[in-house]
C-alpha cells in the first residue's frame, strides 16, 4: 500500500460502517440539536458583528473542561460553567465594540494558558486531552447526552423568549433604545445564551474551531438571503448538514471529527459565496443599460 492509499484509508474507512452506525445514534441526536442551537445564534452573531467574542468565550469553555477533567467531574459542566463566565465578563466589560475586543483579547490567553496548565496536569488517556481541542462527538455516552441536549432546549427556549425584541436591537440598536426596549439587558442576555451555544459546540468539533458552526453557517446563508424567516431557516440547514455529514464520514476513520464538519461547512459558504456572485452577474447582465446621453447639437 502506497502513502496515498495510506491516507485514504485513514480517511475513509468504510469495512464495517454498517456495524458502526449502531453506536452513533446519541451522537446524531446530539449533532442535530447542536446544529440547531449553532444555526439560530449564529444569526444574531453576525448581525451583531461577534465573531471574535466567540474565540474568545471558547477559550475559557475549554478552560472550565480541561479542569473538569483534572478533578475528574463532569466535563461538559466545567464547560459551561467558563463559558458562562467568559459571557458575562464580556458583556460586562464589553459595552462598546472596542472595549469588548480589548476585554476578549484579555481573556483569551488567560483562558487558553489556564487550559494548557490543566491538561499539562491531568495524568489520563491522551485521547481525553486531544478531544477537548478538536471534538469527541463520536463517541457520546447517555449522561453526556442528557446534559448536552437539556442546555440546548433552555438555549432555544431563552432564544424563543427574546427573538424579536434582540433581532431589532441588533438590526438597529439606537432604534430600539429609543423605542425602550432595554438594550444592554439584551446584549447580556444575549452573550450567555452565546456563552451556553459555545460549550455545546465546544463537545462537537473542540475549542479551537468552534467558529464552524456558529460563524460559518450563517455566514453563508447572508449570502444568499436577508429574509428575516428564510436566514435563519437556512443557517440551520447548513449548520445540521456540517454536523451530521462529519459524524457520519468521520465514523469510518480514525481522524477526529472536526476536520470533517469544518470542511463540509467551508464548503457550503464556498458554494453559497459563489452562488451569490453568479446570481449578483446575471442580474447586472439584465438590467436594462442606461438611456444615452442626448448629442449636444453643434454651433
């Protein structure tokens, strides 16, 4: 067998998929409600130009699970609870764009060199430590799935409860504020439930690309549509098929899963990028050229 056929077979490994499907059926379940969660936030952090927040609340996710792991509790609730923290010191600190980034390039180090510290610490398998860096989800066991999919039903009930009046603060704030609608309460708000949608996208493809399913989907679907119904909509669609399509293609390698999910979300913004393009082409082709202008008649 030569090196590209090595690779391959690394990659794509597909003997016994049938037999395999069997014990991923926590992680589907899972892979869809993350899905789920990472679209709809994803909506409001682009809208609200957070991205960066992000990286930087993963930073303490990953944090809070690598001293869970130390102490030997529960991981995803070491997860949540520096997210959590991570949150609410950004929305804290954060009132204005640049005191925001100023607070999560802070965090970020410190969030990251603690992680560092308490992996360095933890005696057990190398495979725990790794996970927590690229994602795990293959293998998920029934607690773990209780805990994940009860945190994405209180992320999805608290977005039900502020959809519209955080979708007009984040379209128009100064609006809004006007209006009385409590603006700084919502952006609070708003960075915990983003802080609870990082730690479960933390479990799927670890804290290092947790961008790929937050950012990445809604990304992509701005550049197809600015529907107020239809973007949403169509950030979860994208987020679900990066999920599932990565479980099910990392299922038969002996890679980690995140790899998979980030190239299949890439993709998807690739295609809906280009989508945009061509379509933005033909409408220009069909417009109607302008009138010319009238010849000025001689003297």
């Amino acid at each position: 067998m030569n090196l590209a056929d090595g690779v391959w077979h690394q990659l794509f490994a597909y003997d016994h998929y049938g037999e395999l499907l069997g014990l991923v059926r926590n992680s589907l379940i899972v892979g869809a409600a993350l899905g789920l969660v990472g679209g709809l936030v994803g909506v409001f952090v682009v809208m609200r130009d957070l991205p960066f927040a992000v990286h930087g609340i993963s930073e303490l996710s990953f944090a809070g699970a690598s001293a869970a792991l130390l102490l030997g509790v529960n991981v995803v609730a070491g997860s949540l609870l520096g997210s959590l923290l991570a949150a609410a010191g950004i929305g804290l600190l954060g009132a204005r764009a640049r005191h925001r980034n100023s607070a999560i390039g802070i965090l970020m180090p410190f969030g990251l060199g603690l992680g560092v510290l308490f992996l360095a610490l933890y005696k057990g398998r190398a495979a725990n430590k790794f996970g927590l860096l690229t994602g795990q989800i293959v293998a998920v066991d029934t607690p773990r799935t209780a805990w994940l999919l009860g945190t994405s039903a209180v992320v999805l009930l608290a977005l039900a409860v502020v959809w519209r009046p955080l979708t007009f603060a984040s379209a128009d704030p100064e609006v809004a504020e006007a209006r009385g609608l409590p603006v700084r309460f919502l952006s609070l708000g708003f960075m915990l439930i983003l802080g609870l949608a990082v730690a479960l996208s933390v479990q799927v493809v670890g804290a290092l690309l947790v961008l790929t399913l937050i950012v990445t989907p809604a990304a992509a679907a701005t550049r197809l549509t600015s529907s107020p119904v239809l973007l949403p909509l169509l950030s979860v669609a994208f987020a679900v098929v990066s999920v599932e399509g990565g479980i099910l293609l990392a299922l038969g390698s002996s890679v980690p899963i995140s790899p998979y999910v980030t190239t299949l979300s890439f993709a998807i913004y690739v295609c809906c990028h280009l989508g945009a393009r061509l379509r933005t082409g033909a409408r220009r082709r069909a417009a109607p050229a302008p009138p010319a202008a009238p010849v000025a008649a001689g003297r």
